[in-house]
C-alpha cells in the first residue's frame, strides 16, 4: 500500500503492508536540484489533517490512532482521548466523537450512561463539550442537556465548521458554536 499527500509546502509519502501505508518520509517544496529526500525518525500515519493552526495524523485499522503533528520537528503527540471518543464500535464510551472546530477543539457529544445499560438508545447527552486537541485533559461545555430544544438522538458536523446539525425526535436544528444558537430545520411534514 502507499500514500501520499501535500501539507503546506511539504511533500509527504510512505509505504506499508497489511495495515496500511505510513507517511515515512517527506520533501519539501518545490523540489531544488539540492532537494534531498529525507526519512523520518518514525511514521506519523497514513493522513495529515491541519485544523486551524494544528494539525493531526491518523492511522485506521480495526479503529483508528490520532497524534496531534509538529511539522517543524516532525514530531507526534498521542491523541488518546480523541481515539476513544472517536472510535465508535465501542459503544459503550461516555465521551463520543462529533466532529473538529475552526478553533482546533474537539466536540464531544458526553453521555450518560446508566449503571447495567448495554443499549445505546439510553445514553443521554449530558453534555455537547469543547476539548482543544493541545490540551486533551481541558474541557469546556458548550451545552448542557437543559440547554437542548428538544431530546437529541443524533449529532453531525463537518470538520473545520463551526456547526452541529442535531436530530431530534420531531425536528432537526443546526446548532452554531460561534453564535450559541439555536436555528430550526424545517424538514417537509407527513399528510
């Protein structure tokens, strides 16, 4: 298998075998008749995402690794809490994955879970939260579950934008974090 991809004026690729490719080396760019190859100290995974001013490797097999990515030092941080709330085949996680802010902050979706409880159905939001991806023992609340319009089963959002889409289970609303407000959806009713 093999990768590549383009972050900033870096050229980034590698190679890998049953678990997937790692970006293993880089060029800057554009390439000089000086320019050299050069290998790094370790692989930094399959992707690099850049958030804002942060930027974040991942590699995905049976579950997915983050690590938050300096490309100055080409060095990687673990994003653990990031990995557990993002992988979503363990469903029985209080923190679950919503999505990643202009701000480089995950959004969470913190459930509560009652004690004997292997249905998903009954985990509750208790609360939508802001962690920054620098700084993944800090937490902020964005919303607590009184703040919601109505009983949220399902949270949306597309990275980088500062939006939730929220499915109730009546409505849809879209949820902006910069504002703090609430705008409903109206979505075509049954005759």
């Amino acid at each position: 298998y093999v990768t590549s991809q383009v972050v900033d004026n870096t050229y980034y690729f590698g190679v890998g075998g049953a678990y997937g490719a790692s970006l293993g080396y880089k060029l800057d760019l554009p390439p000089q008749r000086s320019s050299r190859i050069t290998k790094l100290k370790s692989p930094i995974g399959g992707k690099i995402t850049k958030y804002g001013n942060m930027y974040v490797s991942s590699s995905c097999y049976e579950g997915c690794t983050y690590s938050l990515f300096n490309p100055a030092t080409l060095t990687t941080s673990p994003l653990q809490r990031m990995a557990d709330a993002n992988n979503g085949y363990i469903s029985n996680h209080k923190e679950e994955f919503v999505g990643i802010d202009s701000q480089g902050r995950m959004i969470l979706n913190i459930r509560d879970i009652p004690k004997d409880s292997n249905n998903q159905q009954s985990f509750e939001t208790e609360m939508i939260a802001a962690v920054p991806l620098n700084d993944e023992k800090s937490t902020t609340s964005l919303l607590k579950a009184a703040d919601l319009p109505e009983k949220i089963h399902k949270y949306f959002m597309i990275d980088g934008i500062d939006k939730i889409l929220m499915l109730g289970s009546s409505k849809a609303y879209v949820y902006n974090i910069a504002t703090n407000k609430f705008n409903e959806i109206q979505i075509g009713s049954k005759h």
